[in-house]
C-alpha cells in the first residue's frame, strides 16, 4: 500500500542546507497500522507530509497505492490525496466556514458528486462518531473533542486506502484522547484502512502493530509488536 | 453548483458583511464612470437631435466690417432666406436704477433668425415686437442683478429704449456667456439710429442663411470663401459647430472621467489591501483544502470567484449610483451646456464604464489572490510561515504589466491621445513607487534605526508594529498617502486658480477700465478722472490694423496657396495695436532688443510682438511684416519679442510699435484707474459719462464678482467630482483600519489575556497610528505640493499658490481621521472580554 524508498529531505537555511530526513526506507501492506515516533524535531511530521504527498523529496520516493508520487506535479498529488488518502490533524483543521456536515462532505464534493446520498453518507459517519445531531453546528460550536471526531469523519469520508493521523490527541484531554483512539482503531478495523500515526506519546503508539522510531532523520529501530 | 462556486459561497460566510463593505470602496469609482459615460451618450445624442439649432441656421458668415451691396447681393442669389446681425460691445446703463451700468453685447437682428431651434423670450413673443418703436429684449439675468422691470428703460449710447422683455435662451449659446457679456436685442433700424456704429468701434457682421434643403452647405461654404476671400470673412456651418462643440465636450468629459478614474484606481486599491489582509487569513483554509486534494487552480478559482463577486456587487451597486450621478450632472453642468439635455440611460455606455470598474476590480483583487496558488498543503501540519514559496512569481510581475497597461488603455481612450494618457499613468506610477519607497524605509528605519532601550514598552511595541511580520505599513502609506495627495491637489489647485484670479485686481491694479476715448477727448478724459480722484495709470492709444503680408508674401496669397500651419485667425483678424517709448510692468523681452521710439518716416519700423503670436506666424526676430494700417501699408519687423501676462488687468497688446510712427493714424484710447470703492467706481464713470457720453467703461470689481461666480459654479463641478475620490479615500481608510483590526485582534487580546490595561492598548494604536497618519498625510502631502506646481506651470501657466495654512489643515485632518478612524474602530477589541473575541473571530 504504502513504499517508502531512500526518502531525503534538505532544507536550505540560514546557515546553510539542512537535512531533517535521510535515506528512510520501509514498506506497509493494507490494512496495517504503524506508529511513527520519535522526539520533536526528528523528522516525523516531514515523513508524514512526505508520504501523504503534501511535499516533494529531496531525493528518494514514494509509491502509494501502486503510484509513484514522487515525480507527480501538486495537482496530480492533489488527485492522489483526494482518492486514497485521509488525513486527521493535531489542529484539527476544519475549515471555520462550513457546517459539521459541509466539512465532512468536502472530499466527496470536490470530485463533483453531491446531492442527498452524499449528505446522507456525511450524516452516517457523523453517527458513527456520535456526533448525527451537530451536523449544522459551525467549529466554533463545537469542543476540541468535537472537532477532532468531525475531523475523523472527513477523513473517512472518501474511504480512503490510507489515513494519516498527526498527532491525533494532541491537543485533547485524556478521557476524550482514549475515545478518539478508540474511534481511530475502530475505524481503521472496520474499514480496512492502512494506518500511519507520527506520535510522540508510546502508549499511543503501542496500539499500532508497527513502530517505526525516528531519531534526528533517521530511522533508528522498526519493530513489530 | 461546481464545487468552485459552492465552497465560495460557504468560504464566504463569515465575512460576506466584510466582502460587501470591501466591495463599497469601488461603487462611487464606477458611478463616477458610468454616471458620466451615460451623460457623454445623452449629450452626443442632444448634440445630434439639436444639430441645427446649434447655430440657429445653415451657414453664417462673419465679418468684421460691413459687407459690401455687391456681397449681400450675391449672398440673396444663393436661395433660401436669410438674416443680418450686428454685434458690438456697448455701455448699458439703466437710468430707473441710478445709471447703473454694465458693459454688454448689444445686437441688431433683421430677418427671421433664428431659423432652427427658438430664441427664448419672456414675455414670449418679443422679438416680434422689437421694431415697433425703440424697443429692446435684455439678458435675464442682468434684469435680474439690477432688478431692472419690463418696461423700465436701458440707455445705449446715446439712445434710450424701453425693455419690452427679458431674453432666456438663444440656441447654441450656453448660460455661461451671459454672466459674461450679457446681450440685448433691438431692431436694426434703432441701432442704426443710434452713434454705436460711428466712428472706429469695432463691431461684427453676420449674415445667417436658411438655405434649400438640397444645397450642399460645406461646399457652399468653401466656393463662397474662395471668392470672397479678400473680404477676410469666416464661415459656419453646422456641422462646424458641431465639431468644435463634440471636441469642447470630449475634453471636459475626458478630465471628468480621469477623475473618477482615479477615485475608482483608489478604491481598487483599497480592495487589493483588504483581500491581502482576507488572503493572509485563509492561508490555512487553503492548506487544509489542499491536503483533502483540492487542486492549487482550484483553491485559486475558490478565492477568485468570491474577489469578482466583490467586483459585480460594486459594479451593480456603482451603476445604479452612477445612473444617480448622471441625473444629478446636468444641474451640476447647466451653465455650460449650450442645449437642453434629455435624460436617458444609455446601456452601452453603462455597460462600459460598469465593465471597466469590473475589470479594474477584477485585476487588483487577483494581485492578493495570487499567493493562494502556492499555499502548500504542508502549513496544515507545519505552523510555519517560512515553508511557503519565496520564490519570485513571474504571474504576478506579468499582473503589474497588465494593470499598467489597463490604466494607460484607459486613460489614452478617455484623452484620445497618447501623451497624456502616458502622463497620467506615469503620475499614477510615480505616485505608487514613492509611497511605496517610503514605506519601505519606515519598515527598514523602524526595524534597525530607531533607540528600543530609552523607550518604554508602548512605543517599542507600537513602533515594532510597523516592522513586524504582517505589518500594514505598505498598504496603509499607499491607502492613505494616495487619498491625501489627491484630496490636497485638488484643495491646492483650487487655491492656485483663486490666487491667479486674485491677483489680477487685487493690490494697487487698476479695477476701472475706460474704452473707445476719442483723440480729441483723450485731455479732458484725463482731467475729469484726475477731478474725480482716480488718475489714470495706465493709458494706451488704439489702432486698428490687419495683416498684410509677412516675410515677404502677401497674406491674401497665403489664404489662398495654403499657410503651411499658420492659424487663418492669425492672419485675417483685426489687430488692435499700440505704440509707446518703453515696457511696462505685465511684459518682459524675451527675444531681441525692444525699441521704444524711432525718427518719422523710417522705412522699417521695429516692433516688439508676443510670443506665442509670433510663433502662430512662424516670426523670428528681424522677420519682416507688412501691416494695412487703415489702407496705409505700413512695413515693420520684428524687432522683439515679449511675453505678456494677459490674465493682469490692464492694456496689454499682440504688436507694440514705437513713437514716431502711429501718431497720426486715426485712433481711439484705452484707459485704466483705480477706484477704493463701489461707490467711487459709480461716481467717476457718471462723471465721464455726463461729459464724453461715447466713453465706455467696465468695472473690474464687477467683473470679478463675475468671474467669482463663473469659477465657484466651475469649483462646484470639481469639488462635485473630487468627493467621489475624497468619500472613497475615506472609505478605503475605514477598510484599511478594519481590516488591520482583525488582523491585530488576536495579538491585542493575547496583550489583554497577559495583563495589558485598555489605556496601554490604545497607546500601542496610538504611536502606531500617529506614524502612519504623519507619513502618510507628509508624503501624500509632498507629492500633491510638486502636482500642483507642475500642473499650475503647465496646465494654467502660473505660479502654484501654496498655502501653508490649507496644507497644514489638510495634513492635520488626515491624520486626526486616522487616529479617529482607527481608534474608534478598535475601540471594542479593548472594550470587549478576550474570549468573546476569540470565540466570534475564529
């Protein structure tokens, strides 16, 4: 589902080019879960926007989905991004503008279908996340909890082969970070989705089979669990 | 709905109050535009229904003396029906009110002129009723100034007629002229009766012609001229007039729509700087979007979309204010139109000029949208600002080019020429890059000049708020300094027009002008003013001249073989020459020596000429010109040439000979005294009246009142424009400030949050404000000071009047609405609880 091959990342910087990721190399079927971690800094949120297509290597590649995205333009890793992948943020990011179900709905929009199955399958994964009565609430409406939950409804949405989550209950407290887990792991269960969780919290991570340890960009262990 | 317009929509629901606020900074632009396109239409239109009685007949021919009986006969061969006019200047005076007197246009009508269009009379019906006795139709508002009745009696010259009606309206004559020589009407026979026509006055000659409706007036035109052109005559026709009034109204409406132009190129402005400030705020938005697979063209169009329905509202809401303005502009204008004016909307020049704000709009709005093609999808996860694309965007310098060239399109197809239009948009550029400029250096001077540590925290967070990432610096000099220069010009070149017009009677000049003083009266005209304690100070003999020949060759020759540029007025006019020992004081030389008395009977006599005459006549100095002095040629050249101030009261002349040479030439003189006051003025001309009763006089202070009333009914047109661009610069203002509001908020709150009190805040807005205001209003200031000093030197040809009074006010007042503005519309940021703030922004 997933190849990662020889990925490096440079920065150019003041003081000179500045490499937070190298030669990182691993390999995920369908349907598995691997935890990415590592302290701030070491690279994981650069491996993620690098997997999920939100950036271009230095060198190296990326095969998702049988697709090198490597050498794609951002409007191709756009269409890449909108097929098969999901995304659940520390910030949750939904757009301020849009209605619960107007967020969760985006993804499938934007390839041009709408209409009442559309909004229908927006409000099922709404009730799957406990939230079918807020679908006309604002973000500004709703907890952080809340958010994170409108969030992972989005990102299945478009049932994606892929989900990546940063930093998932970041900014959650525990009660509500343990049922967002709970959500994740579920979902991903049910709908077979490969999942890829970049995390510095080990007990988060543990619940995925695979954990990748990242150390200043460079992978220092990749065990099985 | 495409999911393009569906996300613009939603995108837009937060801030759809702040879109249409946004898009009010270009409506009074474009209602500018549109009002006066729409008018342009309705004025072409009047001026095609109403061709022919723009000149009340076919084809009128002009002479400066009488035409001969063998001319008038043949002029009663060519068919059709025709009229005789004379006009000469004369005193007016009206015994039931004092003798107050006034210098008009009285004119003798024969025949049924005007064929086209009517001459309006009140009572109605009076031209009919002018020969029956010594009857005479006065300009209405000249009754009106005296409150002279119908009825009551008018003195010209020597005779006195009786006022049997007050004159409203002559076809293709506009309003303006009767402030300025009012007419009165009476029947030719009386005039002839009376001694106007005696002597040396100089007086016009018309014929109007009402011909066949198969004859081809332009031909006819050019035949009669070839074969009369010894007789100096001038010729015309309607559609002469009809050129000359289209030329006259192109170039009013060419500066009516620049002006409006540039209220709408400042309210673009204010657009751009708040869909910057929106752009800035969607960033993530974008990236989120992005990161969901929206396509960078995509997430572009979204934004686009929402910037050209901010440009269609302002459109839609600029046409139906500009239909307004254009139902408003004819009362604005009615002094000046030589025609009525029918209201109609003309769609296509609405749809043009709502087009060219739309596109204007359209094309600033897209400089700001243009950075959300390179959001990359990255700042979803990453807060960092530095991730974004520094790189230099070839599309947006491509943008610079195309604005560049919409503006110079606009301007050369509103001028219809190219250099002006080029001046106009270079002043534009010039304007923007050193705002711009400056900008720059008050970011580079806060950030590494000014001293942080003697300061305390207010003025090192205020001062450190113009360097900051996110500043407003830039927008808000340009903004700000943009609507103060081009308020000010105009406030300064308003002074400068009042300070010429001043200067011209003001001081110790004379305001009392005597003409048409005989030879003989010349002695006691000078004793009676002296009698009356208003000396003469400037006195100047006159005698009428035309040009013969010029470097040799014989003018009438030249009229018929072509006069390679030579203007034909130049060459077939009566000149009105003088002759005096030295300079005085409203002329320099600016070439060659000038010559001030030669020995009678030299075969070349030298003669200083103006300039600009000279250069119509293509003369140099030593060129050689031949004058018909009354039937006595008369060879002189050039020996210098002067420049002559002709907006200063007092005899001033194209050609001045020297002594020696006119003295005994039939002549009549000019003379200029100064009078302290009205009553005065009153009390000397009654004095020269009862004793030389041909004399005629204008009262300068009078005609000041004229010209006084004549330029606040021109500065009400102005000032009517200038408010488009003055309420749309406070507009932007207002934007400018709001949109800074929102950007700032959250920095302001996390300040309340850390314990900051409203009185801190308010003094952070304050010292950021004030330098902004200050450099603002100083620049703007500056750059609207070397406007008007150019525009004064080579639009008006005088010296710029800069009083530092009005540019003190100005320069206070845009900084006090600065600060107002600013405080006021930051007043509920400090006024509210943080997390309501943080709640409604998010």
């Amino acid at each position: 589902m997933l190849k990662v091959e020889r990925l490096t990342k440079t920065y150019k910087a003041a003081g000179g080019p500045l490499t937070v990721l190298r030669d990182v190399t691993f390999e995920l079927q369908p349907g598995a879960s691997v935890a990415i971690v590592g302290p701030s800094g070491s690279g994981k949120t650069t491996l993620l926007g690098l997997c999920a297509g939100l950036d271009r290597p230095t060198s190296g590649n990326v095969i998702l989905a049988g697709e090198s995205i490597g050498a794609m333009n951002e409007d191709e890793r756009a269409l890449v991004r909108n097929r098969h992948i999901g995304f659940v943020f520390q910030n949750f990011q939904l757009v301020p503008t849009l209605t619960a179900l107007e967020n969760v709905t985006v993804p499938i929009e934007l390839r041009g279908d709408s209409g009442r199955a559309v909004t229908g399958r927006g409000r099922e994964l709404l009730e799957r996340v406990g939230l079918g009565e807020r679908g006309d609430h604002y973000p500004v409406q709703l907890s952080g909890g809340e958010q994170q939950r409108v969030a992972l409804a989005r990102a299945f949405m478009n049932e994606p082969k892929i989900l990546f989550c940063d930093e998932p209950t970041g900014n959650l407290d525990g009660d509500t970070a343990t049922a967002m887990v709970k959500l994740i792991l579920d979902l991903n269960h049910e709908k077979k989705t490969t999942l890829v969780l970049v995390t510095h919290d080990l007990e988060l991570a543990k619940k995925c089979r695979r954990i990748i340890r990242l150390r200043s960009g460079l992978v220092v262990s990749d065990e099985m669990i | 709905m495409s999911f393009i317009l569906k996300m613009a929509w939603r995108d837009s629901r937060a801030s759809r109050r702040r879109l249409a606020l946004v898009s009010i900074s270009v409506v009074l632009g474009i209602a500018a535009l549109v009002g006066i396109a729409s008018l342009g239409d309705n004025l072409k239109r009047a001026v095609d229904d109403q061709t022919k009685s723009l000149l009340g007949s076919d084809l009128t021919v002009t002479s400066s003396k009488p035409f001969p009986e063998a001319t008038m006969a043949h002029f009663k061969t060519l068919g059709g029906e025709l009229a005789r006019e004379v006009s000469l200047a004369s005193q007016i005076s009206f015994p039931t009110r004092g003798n107050t007197r006034w210098r008009g246009q009285v004119r003798a009508l024969e025949g049924n002129f005007p064929f086209y269009g009517e001459l309006v009379t009140s009572p109605a019906g009076a031209m009919a009723k002018l020969g029956a006795g010594n009857n005479a139709i006065v300009e209405d508002t000249l009754l009106a100034q005296f409150g002279v009745q119908i009825g009551d009696e008018v003195k010209i010259g020597k005779s006195t007629f009786r006022v049997i009606g007050a004159l409203k309206k002559i076809p293709g004559e506009p309003a303006a002229v009767a402030m300025l020589a009012p007419r009165v009407y009476v029947s030719m026979a009386s005039l002839e009766a009376t001694d106007l026509l005696k002597g040396d006055r100089f007086a016009r000659y018309r014929v109007h012609f009402k011909l066949p409706v198969t004859t081809e007036v332009e031909a006819l035109a050019k035949t009669l001229g070839e074969k009369l052109k010894n007789q100096r005559l001038r010729f015309e026709t309607v559609e002469e007039r009809k050129k000359q009034l289209g030329d006259a109204l192109k170039d009013v409406f060419s500066f009516m729509s620049l002006v409006g132009f540039v209220a709408l190129f400042l309210g673009a402005v204010g657009v751009a700087s708040a869909m910057h400030v929106y752009v800035r705020q969607k960033i993530l938005t974008v990236a989120t979007l992005r990161c969901l697979g929206v396509r960078a063209r995509t997430a572009f169009a979204i934004y686009l979309t929402q910037g050209c329905a901010i440009g269609v509202l302002g459109a839609a809401l600029g046409t139906a204010a500009g239909l307004s303005v254009q139902a408003l502009l004819p009362k604005v204008l009615k002094d000046f139109l030589p025609f009525e004016v029918d209201f109609f909307i003309s769609w296509a020049a609405v749809a043009k000029g709502a087009a060219a704000g739309l596109v204007i709009c359209v094309l600033f709005t897209l400089l700001p949208l243009l950075a959300v093609r390179r959001v990359s999808p990255l700042l979803a996860i990453r807060s960092a600002q530095g991730q974004g694309d520094n790189r230099e965007d070839p599309v947006r310098l491509a943008l610079f080019f195309v604005i560049a060239a919409a503006v110079l399109g606009f301007a050369v197809l509103q001028t219809g020429h190219w250099l002006p239009g080029l001046a106009f948009t270079l002043a534009m550029a010039v304007s923007f890059g050193i705002l711009g400029g400056v900008a720059q250096l008050v970011v580079l001077a806060s950030k590494h000049l000014l001293p942080r540590k003697p300061l305390s925290y207010v003025w090192r967070q205020g001062l450190a708020n113009l360097h900051r990432p996110n500043n407003r610096t830039l927008l808000l000099l340009l903004s700000l300094g943009l609507a103060t220069f081009l308020m000010l010009t105009l406030l300064l070149t308003r002074s400068t027009l009042l300070g010429k017009i001043e200067s011209v009677a003001g001081g110790s000049r004379p305001n009392l002008m005597f003409f048409d003083i005989q030879d003989d009266e010349i002695l006691r005209f000078d004793a009676i003013v002296s009698a009356n304690g208003a000396p003469v100070i400037a006195q100047a003999p006159i005698i009428t001249m035309q040009i013969a020949s010029l470097k040799g060759r014989a003018v009438d020759a030249m009229l018929k073989d072509g006069h390679a540029g030579i203007p034909a007025w130049t060459l077939t006019r009566e000149y009105r020459s003088t002759y005096r020992a030295a300079l005085v004081d409203t002329e320099r030389v600016t070439a060659g020596k000038f010559i001030g008395r030669v020995t009678p009977g030299e075969a070349r006599v030298p003669i200083s000429m103006e300039e600009s005459l000279a250069k119509d006549l293509q003369l140099a100095v030593g060129d050689e010109v031949t004058f018909n002095v009354q039937g006595v040629p008369l060879t002189a050249y050039v020996a210098s040439l002067r420049a002559v101030e002709w907006q200063r009261v007092s005899p001033n002349f194209f050609v001045v000979f020297p002594e020696g040479v006119l003295e005994p030439a039939p002549k009549t003189f000019v003379a200029a005294v100064r009078v302290a006051s009205m009553a005065d003025s009153g009390r000397v001309q009654q004095a020269v009246v009862k004793e030389l009763p041909s004399v005629s006089s204008i009262d300068l202070t009078l005609i000041m009142q004229t010209i006084d009333n004549i330029f606040s009914k021109v500065a009400f047109v102005v000032s009517f424009l200038a408010l488009f661009t003055i309420v749309t610069g406070v507009i932007v203002l207002v934007g400018a400030i709001l949109t800074g509001r929102l950007q700032r908020i959250r920095e302001t709150v996390l300040l309340r949050t850390l314990g900051a009190t409203q009185r801190q805040l308010r003094q952070i807005l304050l010292v950021e404000y004030t330098v902004l205001g200050v450099l603002s209003a100083v620049t703007g200031g500056a750059l609207s000071i070397a406007a008007t000093v150019l525009v004064a030197k080579y639009r008006f040809n005088t010296t710029a009047v800069i009083p530092p009074l009005v540019l003190l006010g100005a320069v206070a007042a845009s900084v006090a609405v600065t600060l107002i503005t600013g405080l006021v519309t930051n007043r509920g940021v400090a006024n509210t609880p943080p997390l309501e703030i943080l709640r409604e922004e998010t």
